[in-house]
C-alpha cells in the first residue's frame, strides 16, 4: 500500500522507468478493447454506442470528450430485471470497495439498492486511479480519489435514464424525478432502469452532471452489508486460486533458498515420477537467475514434485543476511547522523533538565495473506489473458506483455477477488506475475499448450521476502521539567523500499524514502532533526499494510507518552497541549475515544492500565484508547475504544470492519515470534506456526465510535493499523515501569 | 480407485490415496468452497466435516475417509443443514467476512461447535474463543465472529 503524497506524479515517475515507455500511449484517451464486450445478454451498459462503437471504428473521441474514467459505460450495466452492476477499479481485498464504491454510485443514480450488484475491473484504461492516473490499489485512497468520479458516473448513468424516459413520454428531462430504480413523471407514471436501460444506452453521456446535496444523500452514510457478504457466507466467493480453465495445470516453483542465488544443479528423476507431474522446467527469470517449475494437473502433485527435487544452488555472489549481524550493523549505523530529512537548529543534547535516549527496534514482518499468491495465465499469439488478485493490473499488464512477446494492449489482465493483501499484491516489477508468465511460456515451448496457474505454498509465501523492511529508530531528546521538548534528534536506520523499483524516482527525495518517514514529528511542534540511513541489504522489501506508519506511528506515539509522564502530565492533556493548529481531527478523534472509553472518569479493575495513542495516516486519523494488564509476564489487552476520524463515513459498517481489522493485525506485531529473522542468508520462519498471527483468543473487546463530519471522504484500509502497538505498549510501560522499545514485545 | 463421499454423493477418484481430501475437493472434485490456507493444519481454513468431525482436510489423506461421509462448507450451507444455515445467517447478519477466504473454514468450526452443545446450552465467549482458536483470519474478523457464533447458538436454543 502506497504512499499517497504527490500521487499526481506517479505516472510520469513510472514511465521515466518504464524500458519501453511511450508516451503516446499513456496519453491515449480512448479504451482499446470496446466494452461492448461486457454486456451480456439482455443487459445494457449505458453509454456503450458512443464510447464503444467509436473506439471499435476507430473514430475519434466520443462528442463529450470525457476521459474513460468518466463513461459510465465502463462502470454501469443495467439488465432488463433491473438488476445495476457496478465495476470497481480497484482490487477489493477485504477493504470493503467492492460496496463502498457502488454505494456511492448507487446514491447518485437513485438506484434500488437491493438491485446492486458489484464486478472487479481489469487493466483497462478505464480502471485507472482517476487521481494519478494509474491502476493502483494503494494508500487507502479507493474511496478517497474515486468518491467524486463515482457520484459522477452515477449522476450520467441517472441523466441518460431520464433522457431515455422523457423521449419516451414526450416530456421536459426537467419535469422527471428519480427514486430506487425508476424515472418517475408528474403524473406518477413510473418506469424502471430495467425497461429504460436500452434506449438509455443511445442517449448522449453528459459531459456535465449536477451532484446531489449531501444531505439529501439517502445510501451514503448508511451502515451497510457487503454486498459479497452471502457468497463469502457459503463458500460461494470465487478468489484467484479458485481459477479453473479447462485444462489448467498448475505449477510450484522452487525459488532460490537464498534471495539471488544461481541454480546450479537440477535432479528431476523423482520428481517426474511423482503420478500428475507433466514437466520439470528451468525457467529463467533474467539476470542469470533461474526457478525450478514443477508442472502438473493439481497442486498437490505438483508440490510433491517439488518436495523430490535435489537443486543445486550457488549462493556465494550474495550477501548472506544474519539478522543478528543486520541489528548490530544498524545500531552502528544509528548512533551517526544519516541523510537530513527535516532539520533543526538543536542545542547541544544531553545538557537539558531531562533527557531520553532511546533506541528502538523493529523486525521484518511478511504480509501472509490467507489466500497464498497465484496467478493464472492463457495465452497465445494474438493476446493472453490474466486471472490474478493484484493491486497493480496495468503495471502487470506491461510486464507480461514483455514476457510474452505481446503488446500491452493484447493482455487483459482480469482483477480476481482477493483474500488479503495488505501491500503484498503491489510489487513495482511485477514479480508474481512475471514468474507466472515466464513460467507459462516455458510450459509452452516445452509443448504444454494448456493455462497454468501458478500458486504458491504457504512456505513460499513467509520465504518469498518483499518485507516490511527491518527498522531501528535512534532518539536523543532533551526536555524541561514542564515537558516541552528542547532538542530531538532523531535517526532512522531501514531498507528503501522504493529504491530500485519503479517507484524510487516519485518516493526517495534527497536521499530519503518518504514512505520510511512518514508519520514522524507530524502533528506535534517538535524541534526535530530527522535523518536516515537506507541500507542495502539482500531481502526485497515492500509496503505493508500503512507503511512507515507500522513503526514510525510506535516510535512517536511512545515518545510523546514517556515525556508527559516524565514531566507529570497526563499523556492525553499532553497531547492535546501539543496538537499544532492543523490537527483539529487529531483532537476530535481522541477526544471522542476518551469520551467513549471512560478514560480519567471511569476506575479501572486492579492490575489494569490505561493506554493511549493517535495517529494519521493516509489522511485519515485513529486515536486508541485501550485496558490492558499483565499476565504471568506477559501483557493482555483486554479492551480497545476507537475513534476514527475519516471525514464523511461512506459506509460506517465498513469504517467499523477496518479498524477492527487493522487493531487486530497491529495486535499481531506485538506478539511473541512476530517476526521474520534470517540466518546464513535463509528465512528461518515458514508457516504460521512459527510466524505467528493472532487468532480469537487474543481477541480484546473492541468499539469503534465515528467523528461526524460532511468533508469529503478519506481512506480506512491502513489509518486502524499504526496507533494500536503504542497505546498497547502505554499501558504495558504503566504496568510494568519499564518502556517498551521494540516490536514485537519482549518477553519476560 | 478409492472411493470419496462428499456431500451425499459417491466419487470415485482416480488419484494416489495419500492425497489430501482438501486437493482432491479442489483440483478433482471441483469444490472450490474450501480454502487452501497453509497446507499444515495450522489456519483451518480446509476445515471440512468428516462424519460430522471438524477436521483439516489439507493434512488428512482421502484413504482416511473411506466408508466415511464428508461434508464441505457448501453443503452445510446449501440450506438442508439447519445449524449451518442459522451460522450462515448470522454470518450474513454480523457481516463478519472482509476478504472472506477464510471464513469457510471458520463456518465449518463454527457449525461443528454448535452441533456438538447439549441442547438448550448457550455457549460463552470463552467456549466460542475455544472452539474457533484454530481458525486464523488476518483480516481480524474475530469481534464478529464472536458475535456472530453467539448469534446463530441463540437462534438454534
């Protein structure tokens, strides 16, 4: 999940990057797939004549010169029954888009929600991030970037209805109204989107739409099912994995043991007399690296191919990365100033009346989302089609046009819905689906002419590296007895996470990657110096689920916490002392958490402590208030009261859902084993057994109470993650004396 | 060829009989309700019933079920199951899913947990919490589930 600053300039940063970057094409406005090709039988996708019958002729723009993510004719399809489907230009991976999108396309178009159904997009140009122009699930921006263009579409879809029932009655658009799924005239005639649908299709888009007041909104702001919440009641949801073609094979591929070590030797005799296994294939994956791919009817024969491999590999080029020697290798480096990222005039440190110096410690941590990675690939000559849960379809699209020999514009890859996520799906090269598609060429030059999804193990998964980067945070502050800070000086030692990737030129700025320090200083007035070291080390790394804000929102939070106490404050009296002038939602958030928990009114059970924190991320501020106590040495959480602040709430039962979510995922990050440790350059973690997540029993009591507001919306997917370790670790250091400096815990 | 009862229907398969019921459902039968999660018996999210016994299929060999009956997440929701149904109602009701993949399984746990209570008996959060332990959701869909388990024992007293 991405950064979202300066999102403007994702594309131009991408195609700087791109080897075969034409410019030409990114500015095309047209789709070059008509989306004729998404009506069924029997249904309309309103629109379709003017965007896609001049696309298909070749023509020049439609008359309303709207970009493709403005025709309704990719979003909308009305069938006769009056059924609306709703196409999402995002990967709904849990988040909720896949409701809150139609929702507030719904809203605008007066549609019967009951009648609303919900698809995934693909890598057309028509499913791209409205705001930087890409095809990105990232930086919980879906609702943020897409609310406006949603209403919109809705607003056209609507405006072409009542166009179509004017024509029909002979009356003024103007005298029409509109109400759940039907126009309706003066005289109360009525007829429904569904018997409108296919003279609405040949009525002119709009190119400009009057919004609705939002107070009149009657969809938006409601608490609201998901819309797949049936299907994912009854093991009815179709994910990536439950791809099946005729014919498809399946492949598990042996990846190096050590990140970019060379195979060497290949012994496939057992594995090819495993019943099921079809091939044993080298298949090269550039720069002198090779995989292993065991091709078979199903996974388990394939993964028992796998199993009977004996491979050489030659591990000697690479730095073979040992977690102790990496810490120790960091805490170095921290005691040295790094590259300035802010700056401040600081007077010498040490000398003031109090003083911190703190050193903090964070691990790698893999995403391991439940569904393990896969993707399914069928392709020949004229094009090739991608059944894949990504985040990123259009850079995946490129990247396995290249492989395949194609054009970007001959691949479709198809969004499939996905069982989490959390950054895991957005890798800047593409990786997972350039493994998939190299290993589908190689089946078929190897005479497999058949689709083949390739899936991984779980093994695969918490081995396969693209991290939260390993962090250790150095803190040198001076104080006064009345807990204004003198002088911070604060040093940042990670991996950049952009560095490298397509991405490096839009997130590292003078040396520093933003998504390494976002979430420092802001939103308090602190004379701070910040500075970084980004070290090279053989582990990819990637965002994951809120980014800088996992260790820098622990980092602050805990800081902010140990100076009001040292100077005999209440941390939240602190805090709200602290608050510069922008943070308003800061204090509405945190206020509102402390109202609903009963903090400093109600007395708490003996042995229990309270703990605080509040962070923004992602535009979208949650304040935490939790109870926790101490267990045989180990600390419990047992209560947490939220309070988002996310301006309007598009779905307030989705708002719930994420932060509930993400406290649990936050909650993970604190538990004994949470981490990923290297040894001779091998991931000594594998499975859940030894990476850890948390299950029901670490469960805590949770509520999450909404600041009202009528702003445009932000983003939930992350914003829940960052404030929970730290009020969690408040309470703990309450309990205990003793501040909790490294994620995740220590034990005892 | 062994012989495989899933959901009240016979299938024979012509796979070795150490392969994993959870494979055979998926690539052979065509079964795709049932998730594939770690492959270790560590996420449940293969949960299956095996004569009425929640059970991790990615681990138990279809040589295990010979002579038994299987049941899978679509059959006891499909409506004939009335403790499945009443969990996929509340399940619907507590809008428990968010990514969803491992909710078969939990559903799975869940019904096995309320068929195995002695009629009339209203489960804690504690007896929930242990039933469900050996399910993991990484959305941290647990408040709901909880809610949600508490739900369906409630409408089935």
């Amino acid at each position: 999940m991405l950064n979202h600053d300066s999102s403007s300039e994702w594309p131009k940063a991408l195609l700087q990057h791109r080897p075969d970057s034409d410019s030409q094409r990114a500015e095309e406005p047209l789709a070059r797939r008509s989306f004729l090709k998404l009506i069924g039988v029997g249904s309309f996708a309103l629109g379709a004549f003017p965007l896609g019958a001049a696309a298909q002729a070749g023509a020049t723009t439609p008359a309303a010169a709207l970009k493709p993510t403005q025709q309704p004719s990719a979003f909308v399809k009305i069938d006769r029954d009056g059924a609306v489907t709703v196409t999402i230009n995002r990967l709904d991976f849990g988040q909720g888009v896949q409701t809150g999108l139609p929702m507030i396309l719904a809203e605008e178009l007066d549609a019967d929600w009951r009648q609303v159904r919900s698809v995934h997009g693909s890598n057309d140009p028509a499913y791209v991030d409205p705001v930087s122009g890409m095809h990105i699930t990232g930086g919980s921006s879906a609702i943020r970037n897409s609310y406006t263009q949603y209403r919109e579409l809705g607003a056209r879809a609507r405006a072409m209805l009542i166009a179509a029932a004017a024509a029909r009655w002979q009356l003024d658009p103007a005298q029409l109204r509109t109400e759940s799924g039907a126009v309706i005239a003066p005289d109360s005639r009525r007829a429904s989107y569904g018997e409108l649908a296919e003279a609405a299709m040949a009525m002119p888009v709009p190119a400009t739409v009057t919004l609705k007041d939002p107070k009149t909104f009657r969809l938006i702001g409601q608490p609201t099912t998901r819309l797949d919440a049936a299907p994912k009641s009854s093991g009815g949801q179709s994910y990536g994995i439950d791809m099946r073609l005729p014919g498809q094979l399946t492949a598990v591929v042996a990846r190096p043991p050590v990140f970019g070590a060379k195979l060497v030797s290949v012994d496939d005799q057992a594995a090819l007399a495993v019943p099921g296994v079809k091939k044993v294939l080298r298949v090269p994956m550039g720069q002198g690296l090779e995989v292993v791919a065991v091709i078979a009817d199903g996974y388990w024969p394939a993964r028992q191919g796998r199993e009977a491999l004996q491979l050489g590999w030659d591990s000697r080029a690479g730095e073979k990365v040992d977690s102790t020697r990496q810490l120790a290798a960091y805490r170095a480096l921290a005691a040295k100033p790094g590259t300035v990222h802010f700056d401040a005039d600081l007077p010498s440190l040490g000398k003031g009346p109090r003083h911190i110096d703190a050193e903090y410690v964070f691990p790698y941590l893999a995403h391991a989302p439940m569904e393990p990675l896969n993707c399914t690939v069928q392709f020949d000559a004229s094009g090739a089609d991608l059944w894949v849960g990504t985040q990123f379809p259009g850079r995946d699209g490129e990247a396995a046009a290249e492989v395949l020999g194609l054009k970007p514009e001959q691949v479709r890859v198809r969004v499939q819905m996905a069982g989490g996520g959390f950054g895991r799906r957005a890798t800047g090269g593409s990786e997972l689906v350039v493994e998939a598609c190299r290993v589908a060429l190689a089946a078929r030059q190897a005479g497999l002419d058949a689709p083949v999804r390739t899936l991984w193990s779980r093994e695969d998964d918490i081995r396969g590296g693209f991290y939260r980067p390993m962090h250790v945070h150095k803190a040198r502050i001076d104080f006064d007895p009345q807990g204004k800070v003198l002088a911070w000086d604060h040093v940042i030692v990670g991996q950049s996470i952009a560095a490298g990737t397509p991405f490096e030129n839009w997130l590292v700025k003078y040396g520093v990657d933003k998504s390494t320090v976002e979430g420092m200083r802001e939103p308090y007035a602190l004379p701070m110096r910040l500075s970084v070291h980004h070290p090279r080390v053989n582990v990819p790394v990637l965002w994951w689920r809120s980014v800088g804000s996992t260790h820098t929102a622990f980092v602050m939070e805990t800081l902010i916490d140990e100076i009001a106490l040292a100077s005999r404050q209440d941390p939240v009296a602190y805090r709200m002392k602290l608050f510069g002038p922008e943070a308003e939602r800061h204090k509405a958030a945190l206020q509102l958490a402390v109202d609903k928990s009963g903090y400093g009114k109600r007395k708490l059970p003996a042995g229990r402590a309270w703990g605080v924190a509040v962070h923004e991320s992602f535009k979208t501020v949650v304040a935490y208030v939790v109870e926790a106590s101490m267990k045989a040495g180990r600390p419990v959480l047992h209560r947490i009261t939220a309070a988002v602040h996310c301006n309007l709430a598009v779905n307030p039962r989705s708002v719930e859902a994420q932060i509930q979510g993400a406290a649990v995922m936050a909650l993970t990050t604190c538990l004994p084993g949470a981490a990923i440790t290297l040894k001779d350059g091998v991931v000594e973690q594998s499975n859940f057994s030894d990476y850890p997540v948390a299950r029901i029993t670490d469960m805590p009591k949770i509520e999450v109470h909404i600041v009202p507001s009528a702003e445009p919306p932000t983003g939930l997917g992350e914003p829940g993650l960052p404030p929970l370790a730290p009020a969690f670790a408040n309470a703990v250091s309450r309990l205990t004396g003793k501040r909790v400096r490294e994620l995740p815990f220590p034990t005892a | 060829m062994p012989t495989l009862n899933v959901n009240g229907r016979a299938h024979a398969v012509d796979i070795p009989a150490e392969t994993p019921i959870l494979w055979t459902l998926r690539d052979t039968l065509g079964l795709t309700g049932t998730k594939f999660g770690c492959g270790a018996a560590l996420c449940g999210a293969c949960t299956v019933h095996l004569d009425g016994q929640a059970i991790r299929s990615c681990i138990t060999p279809i040589s295990s079920a010979e002579g038994r009956q299987i049941t899978t997440v679509e059959a006891v929701t499909g409506g004939s199951d009335r403790v499945g149904t009443a969990v996929r109602h509340a399940w619907i009701k507590h809008d428990v899913a968010q990514c969803g993949y491992c909710q078969s399984g939990q559903i799975m746990s869940a019904t096995a947990f309320l068929k195995s209570l002695p009629k009339g008996k209203r489960p804690t959060d504690a007896d929930i919490d242990a039933a469900m332990a050996g399910n993991i959701c990484r959305c941290g869909t647990y408040a709901r589930i909880r809610a949600a388990v508490a739900d369906a024992a409630r409408a089935l007293a």
